[in-house]
C-alpha cells in the first residue's frame, strides 16, 4: 500500500507545502515554484521536462518496468490575488497574493506521488506528471495541452485532486459526469449622455440605466431558460461617474457566467445581449456588449470512478469515498478531460477542531496538513491501479 509509505514522507510533504505556501506565484509568474519541483523530481531521478505553457509547466514521465498504456496526474501551481488574513508561520510572504486555494497542496502531493511511484514503479505502463501554471482564471491547462503535455506518449487517462474544506480529512468525493460549470465572462459598456445631477432631463443617466441592465440579466436567467438547467449570472464589478452632483456618462460592467448544458451555453450570448440591447434602447442610451468563453464544463469519466473507490477502499478505507454534488465553479481541467478521460475528485480537508473550517479562496483559508500524505497515496494508487486494468 501507498498509504504507509507516503506517512513517512509526511515531514517532507509539509515542508514543501509550507515553503510553497509561504512564497505564492500568480499565474504564468510560478517561476520559483516552477524551480522548486524540478528540483525535488531531479533530487529523485527524474528528468522534468523543459519549461512549458509560458515557462512555468512542466511535465514528467515515471517509466514502468515494461512498456504500456500512460496515465496523467496534475497539479496546478498558482496562487490569488488576496491578501492572506491567517496567522500562522508559514503564512504568505508576499503582500496581496497567497495560496488561499490550495494548489500549494496539489503540487505537494503530485510531488509526493511521484517520490512514490519512483521508489515502486508500476510493472506495465507509465505515469506522466502534470505541473501546470495559470488555473486561476489563465487557462494554464489549454496552454499545456497545446504544448504537447498530453503525447509523447499519449496519455489515456487523467486523475487529479481538488483540496475540499467542506469534508473532513480522510473523506473524499467524485461526481460523475458534469462536476464543474462552464465558466464564461460578460464585459458591458452603457453608454448614455453626461450632465448635471439637478437637470437629469438633460443628460441619459448610464447609472439608472446600467441598474436597469442587472435587472434585465436575472430576468434571462429566470424567465428565458429552463430553470431544470442551472444558470448563475453575476454582475460583480461596476465603475462609472465621477462626482455625487453629476450624471454618469457611461458604466462600465464586469460579470461571470456560469452553465452546465452546452446547448444553452451556445445560446446565453444572444440572449444577454438582446436583454443589454433591450434595455438601453429603451432608455434612449448605448452599449457594447462582449461576451468571453472561458473553461468548460468539467465532466469527469463515469467509468473512471470504480477505479478511484477501490484505491480509496485499500489506502484509506472503506466507506471514504462519497458522491460528491456538482459545482457552479470553474476549473480548467476540464481541458484535459475534453481531450482523454479524466476524472477529479474532492480530498477533504476540513478539521473543524483546529479551526480549519474557512471556504477556498476565503482570506483565512487554510488545510490540515494530515490530508497531504492521503493526497500522494491516493494519487499514485489511483496511478497504478489504472495501469493494471488497462
């Protein structure tokens, strides 16, 4: 079992999970962590890649004792933009940006992974490691996918792990089928007539208008889609006017849009246009409207699964692994499973007793650290046991 020995890995494990998490990269500027892995698979024997997918990826490959089939594990390595609020010694060192996310764990554990598949390597088969920058919002899996991370020799399946404050330490989840949503963006530009605030009958006020437009988009959401196909639209950033006693010229608007079905992903454009169109022509002002496709859906391989359980049944036990619900969050290792099957499931992390309960991107975030040596275990079982039945 994988479990034993990654528990003596476990100082080693937190070691690197705390130099990465005290010094966060944002995405595609994970240079230092970038040298930190190279230099812990090159300390194992392994020869990492070149620099991938902006500089910052990098791939690895574990040869079995015979040739075989290749299975994909991934990491993603980048930090957020928030400023970290916790008080703890490894917290971040770098003002504004900190691991609030957890990807400081998920390359620990590849890392750990991979330290043991090379002290057992698997009998037929090989296992590629993928280091990736830029999931934050930077599409830094496309990037890897476009720069070869999925052949040479190609890969069969991909695996990888998402760290989970909503379950406990030693449980883990998988949905089958749509796990995240597609994750697109809305830009918004009203565009109306300054004038004086005491004379509104002058002037087109974008701020009256631009109200009128988040109303309008919800109004879509609620009365132009199916309600059995769940759609988020969020309006989060606005930005227009200059004074209290002068009427907005234009407002400028920032969203998010979140679906799970293709078929109405495809038609959401239209719809939220014609609803900006719509309003602002009734209001006599203007508007450009842009709408951007980020991730899509993820959608983890139902035929993976049984091989995940029984990694979960011989390392941590049965009974550990649930059924996990699906997410209205983005995650792009739904490139990778576009392109072969793949499957990402949820490692608890939640330690109630120690106060590690704070949601991911929350400024107090963070994990216990017991979950790593699990992490590592179940990655390179989940390894293993794919090689075996392929």
């Amino acid at each position: 079992m994988d479990l034993s020995a990654a528990h003596a890995l476990r100082r080693d494990l937190v070691a690197w999970r705390r130099q990465l998490h005290a010094n966060p990269e944002l995405a595609y500027q994970e240079h230092a962590t970038s040298t930190f892995v190279r230099e812990r698979l090159e300390r194992m024997g392994l020869r990492p890649s070149p620099p991938l997918a902006g500089g910052t990826g990098l791939t690895c490959l574990i040869e079995g004792a015979s040739d075989g089939p290749t299975v994909a594990l991934r990491a993603d390595m980048d930090a957020l933009p928030i400023q970290e609020a916790g008080d703890v010694p490894y917290a971040s060192r770098v003002p504004g940006i900190a691991h609030l996310c957890g990807h400081d764990a998920h390359t620990t554990m590849l890392l750990g992974a991979a330290a043991l598949l090379v002290d057992r390597r698997p009998p037929k088969g090989h296992v590629k490691l993928l280091f990736q920058p830029a999931e934050e919002g930077g599409a830094g899996a496309a990037r890897m996918i476009a720069d070869g991370a999925l052949e040479s020799p190609p890969v069969g399946a991909v695996f990888g792990l998402h760290v989970d404050p909503n379950q406990d330490v030693g449980r883990l989840s998988a949905t089958p089928g749509p796990a995240t949503a597609a994750s697109d963006g809305i830009d918004i530009v009203v565009i109306g007539e300054g004038g004086h605030a005491a004379r509104p009958h002058q002037a087109v006020d974008a701020i009256a208008v631009a109200a009128q437009v988040v109303t309008a988009l919800q109004q879509v959401v609620s009365r132009h889609t199916d309600p059995l196909l769940p759609l988020v639209v969020t309006v989060g950033r606005i930005e227009g006017g200059f004074a209290r006693n002068v009427i907005a010229p234009s407002v400028r608007m920032e969203g998010t849009v979140r679906s799970f079905d293709p078929g109405l992903r495809e038609r959401l454009p239209g719809l939220l246009q014609r609803a900006v169109s719509g309003v602002t022509q009734a209001f006599g002002a203007r508007h450009e409207f842009a709408y951007r496709h980020g991730y899509p859906s993820l959608r983890n391989d139902p035929a993976l699964i049984p091989t995940l359980a029984t990694v979960v049944a011989e390392e941590v036990g049965e009974g550990n692994l649930g059924v996990g619900g699906p997410s209205l969050g983005g995650e792009d290792f739904s490139f990778y499973a576009e392109r072969v099957p793949g499957l990402m499931a949820r490692l608890g992390v939640r330690n109630e007793a120690r106060g590690i309960v704070h949601p991911l991107h929350h400024p107090r975030f963070d994990l216990d650290e017991d979950a790593l040596p699990i992490g590592a275990a179940v990655l390179a079982g989940f390894a293993r046991r794919w090689l075996a039945g392929s």
